[in-house]
C-alpha cells in the first residue's frame, strides 16, 4: 500500500495511509521491492513449507521436548531422507528469510520507525529471540542425535550414513 500511495498522485486516502504508516515522509520513496525482499520471502515461504512438511512427516512423533515415545520409530522418509534435522533447517530459513524482507528498501527499514528509541528496542527484542532459537536449535541437534542413536543403534547409524547432513544438504 506505501509503495502505491507514494507513486500514485496524491490523494486523500494516499495521503492517510503514508500519514499512518511513514513516520519520515522523505523515506516513502525508498520503499521499493527490492531482489532481497524477494530472495526473503522465498526463504521465508521456503523454510515455513519445509518445517510443516516436517510436521506432516513426523506425525504422532513430533514434540517440542526431546523424548522417545512409546512405539517410537525411525523417520528416514520425506524431508528426513535429504537432512536430520530438516525442521530447524525450515526454521532458520524463515528466520533468514525475514531479515531479509526487512533490509534497505523495506517498509520497515525506510518508515522511520527503526530510528525511532522504541523501533531499536523492538529490533533488538526480535533479534535476540532469533539469535536464541538458532543457538538452542543448533546446541539441541548433537543430543538429539545421541538420544536416536541410543534407541535405534544400527537403524539410526545405517540411516546417519546415508543422510550424513544435519541442516544442509551437501555442507552440514
């Protein structure tokens, strides 16, 4: 909406939506669709598909603690027959993919707001939650591992060799 009312002749409806959206009204200009906002949504949309997927494959089995259930199997299909952990993998790109969308040329990098002492507070909120997930994500994944190869042993290793990535096809 931005982009359309700063590019459009003004209006009054254009003028309330950049009156209630810009807080620096020289800036509405800036905002723009930018290649990063795109390769960010990508990810964004890529990473979130991946995690349900991840869901969908896990079914009964997915918890948020990390515990063996009774009737407890192996996954080696879907997304797990590619990485170990493809869930985080889904997160951390949503994640990437959001600081992305908001980089030079985004509403929020432009609207004035991160100039402003609460838009820095909010930032840095955000951005140590993020930092956090990501850090607990990738502290969990080698107890994780243990746990799945103290109950499958064999299974767990035959399948770890053959899909040897934890996050990252090919790199990690």
């Amino acid at each position: 909406m931005v982009i359309l009312a700063s590019h459009s002749t003004p209006t009054p409806v254009s003028k309330r939506i950049l009156g209630t959206l810009i807080l620096n009204h020289s800036s509405s200009r800036r905002i723009r669709i930018t290649p990063l906002f795109v390769v960010g949504n990508i990810l964004g949309m890529g990473g979130t598909a991946l995690r349900l997927q991840s869901y969908r494959t896990l079914g009964h089995l997915f918890t948020f603690e990390l515990c063996i259930l009774k009737n407890h199997r192996l996954v080696t299909d879907g997304p797990y027959a590619y990485v170990r952990h493809p869930s985080y993998t889904g997160l951390i790109l949503t994640i990437l993919g959001y600081y992305c969308t908001h980089a030079s040329g985004s509403w929020l990098s432009e609207c004035g707001l991160l100039q402003t002492m609460m838009g820095k507070l909010m930032l840095s909120v955000w951005s140590a939650i993020a930092g956090a997930v990501v850090s607990s994500l990738l502290l969990r994944i080698p107890g994780e591992d243990r746990i799945l190869r103290a109950k499958f042993g064999a299974e767990w290793e035959t399948w770890a060799e053959k899909v040897p990535y934890r996050l990252v096809p090919g790199m990690y």
